[in-house]
C-alpha cells in the first residue's frame, strides 16, 4: 500500500538492530519482515519464516526444552498460592 517504502525501511533497520543484540551462536536469527493483511502480500514469506523457525527450535532439541520449562512453571504458578484481592 502507500506505507510500502517506509515499512520496507523500518523493517531492515529492524533486522540490523536485531543483528546488534543477538549472540553470533543463537540457533535463529530473527529478521523484521512485512506483510499485509489487506491484500495478502508477504503473508505466506512470514508463515514461511514462523514454520521455518518451528523446524529449526524442533531440530535442536529447543522447543521441546522450553515447553518443559513452561509445564513446570505453570505448575508452580498453580501450586504458589496467590496474594488475594481486597
């Protein structure tokens, strides 16, 4: 649409600033893509790109890892009683 060029801008100046604080050795490397929901251009380079990261966090061993960190925390977040509400 008419935003197009800025968003194009905005997204690589945000790939470079991810650059800055992602370790080298980070199994993904994250990158600002666009889209629009309107016309439905770059929709299917952004499903590629979540599919794309879900293959590499599987591949490692991390995604499995981080779901059992989450079961357990959830656990202990339903175990800590809670501060009740005046």
């Amino acid at each position: 649409g008419e935003n197009a060029i800025e968003c194009a801008r905005a997204a690589r100046e945000l790939t470079d600033a991810m650059k800055l604080i992602q370790p080298p050795e980070a199994l993904w490397q994250p990158a600002a893509l666009t889209c629009s929901g309107l016309s439905g251009e770059g929709v299917e380079q952004v499903w590629a790109q979540v599919m794309r990261h879900r293959e590499v966090m599987e591949a490692a061993g991390e995604r499995a890892s981080r779901r059992s960190r989450q079961r357990v925390d959830w656990m202990w977040s339903m175990a800590t009683p809670r501060a009740m509400a005046p």
